[in-house]
C-alpha cells in the first residue's frame, strides 16, 4: 500500500493496526492520537529531544503528557 503521509490520512480507506509517526510537530501528534483513537497502537519517532520542538517546554510536555496517557509511544 502506499505510505500515509500529511497529505491523505484522512482520506485513507484503511486503517493500519500499527503506526509509526516520523516527526513530532502538530501533524504528527493529531495523526498519533487519531489513529490511537481507533485502537491503533502508535509510535511517534522524533529526533528532537522533545515533542512540538518550537514550543515552550510546558507546552510540549503536557502534549506528551496526554499522549503517552492515551497509550502512544
């Protein structure tokens, strides 16, 4: 199948039963707790030390805060 990408994930007539996400900017996150809505058992792989890296620290750590809660990785 092809890749999921920014472009067509919303348009997708499947879905994966296990995702990893490259990157970890807004995209990234919204796609992870999407799919993980559904069940899908998720993986964001960022190379920044940190999620949303262009934001204030708090910031970034309450959206992984609340996406590791809802079980992504």
């Amino acid at each position: 199948t092809d890749p999921i990408t920014a472009e067509n994930w919303l348009d997708r007539p499947d879905v994966p039963a296990r995702l990893a996400i490259l990157g970890g900017g807004y995209i990234a996150c919204e796609m992870a707790r999407f799919y993980r809505a559904f069940g899908r058992e998720v993986t964001i792989v960022e190379k920044s030390d940190r999620l949303l890296a262009h934001e204030i620290d708090p910031v970034s750590a309450s959206i992984r805060a609340c996406l590791e809660a809802d079980g992504v990785r």
